[in-house]
C-alpha cells in the first residue's frame, strides 16, 4: 500500500523506477498537469485497489465549493467550502499552529459572514487512511465520516479550539461569534458508527470520504 504526499525534496528515482508505477509514464509526463493541477499520477490513483492522493480529494471538494458560488441562486443548495488535505496537519501542531493555518492553503475561509451551510475538512491520519470532518455551521455541529469506524475525539477537540480562537477574533472586530461552540460534547459531536457510515472494502477511503461529502 503506498500513499503520495507531495515533497519539497523528492528522492531521485532508480532506474528501475524511471516510468511512474501508475500511470507507466515518463516521470516528465507523469507529473505534468493534465487536468486543472491534476496530473496523470493523480488520475492514476483512481485506479481499483490503490489509494486516491491527496490532489484528487482537493480537486473534488474543490468542484463542490465552486458548484455553490456558480449556482449561488439555485434553491435548496448547499452553501459549502473546504479546507486544504494539509489543514488537519498543521492543526495538530497545537494552538500556536492556529495563526500561521488561519489563510490555510493561500485561501480564506469566511466562517462569520458568507452564510455557509458546511464547511469540508478532509483528514489524513493513521498513515494511509482519510476521513472527512465537517463543520456543520447551519446544524451548529462538528462531524466526522470514518469507513473504518473510528471516533476521532482528539481531532474534533483541535476543531473545537481553533474555531473558537477564529470566533474570538473575530469578536474583537465587532462580528457574530460561533457561540454554539460551548454545548456539551455529546451535543456539539457527531461521529456516526459503522451502521450508518458505508464502511470500506479496500483501500477506497479517500472515495468514500468524497461520497460522504
């Protein structure tokens, strides 16, 4: 099993590696752009039995969003945005990580003044498993979506604080806070279990998380 992480110091393929493992291409046209900053590796992760990369799951979530302020006046749909597939990874860096992540990804989030229904977080953990947490801003809620089932306390805890540091921010400058941020665990947390969560039969969580979303 093996998941790509992009690096800012890739190691030099062998020459027994010199065509991508996925995609048989040139290392060249491999990491060429394809589709938007899709590239041909990233396409190749959908292939059965292989892990979907990180460029996929943001490039789906970024389709999600961008469908909403395209269609902005259509009734009955969801009012959505995401953070980046590195957020959750700077987030577990603790409280003094809250700052440096609040443009996450060279993108605002505006949590206080869009009106935005949910916001997607796709969550990288155990290695090779992806999950989805949501901020689910119109049920004043925090979720998350495992196909393995887990529960992810300590995840939801580091949402709980970091919203809460954005809301105080934004307090200081007059602006609505998440006041609701302060209900007891078991009201404000959402962690479906397996018999209401499709549960994966393969390396097909990142799927799955773009389906739960």
């Amino acid at each position: 099993r093996r998941f790509l992480f992009r690096s800012a110091h890739p190691p030099q393929p062998q020459p027994y590696q010199l065509r991508c493992r996925l995609c048989k291409a040139e290392p060249a046209d491999a990491a060429a752009p394809l589709i938007g900053f899709l590239t041909r590796h990233d396409l190749a992760t959908l292939q059965e039995d292989t892990y979907v990369n990180d460029s996929v799951i943001e490039a789906y979530l970024g389709l999600l969003s961008k469908r909403w302020k395209d269609h902005a006046t259509v009734v009955g749909l969801l009012r959505v945005s995401h953070f980046s597939t590195q957020f959750c990874t700077h987030l577990k860096a603790g409280p003094g990580s809250f700052q440096k992540i609040r443009f996450e990804g060279g993108r605002k989030v505006d949590l206080f003044g869009s009106g935005l229904d949910m916001i997607f977080i796709p969550v990288h953990c155990r290695g090779d498993h992806w999950v989805l947490a949501v901020v689910h801003l119109a049920a004043r809620r925090l979720e998350v979506y495992d196909s393995l089932g887990g529960k992810h306390r300590e995840t939801l805890t580091l949402l709980r604080e970091y919203l809460r540091y954005r809301s105080a921010e934004e307090a200081r400058r007059g602006y609505t806070v998440l006041d609701w941020l302060d209900r007891p665990d078991e009201e404000l947390f959402l962690c479906p279990g397996p018999s209401q969560v499709p549960q994966q039969l393969g390396p097909d969580c990142g799927v799955l998380l773009c389906e739960f979303a």
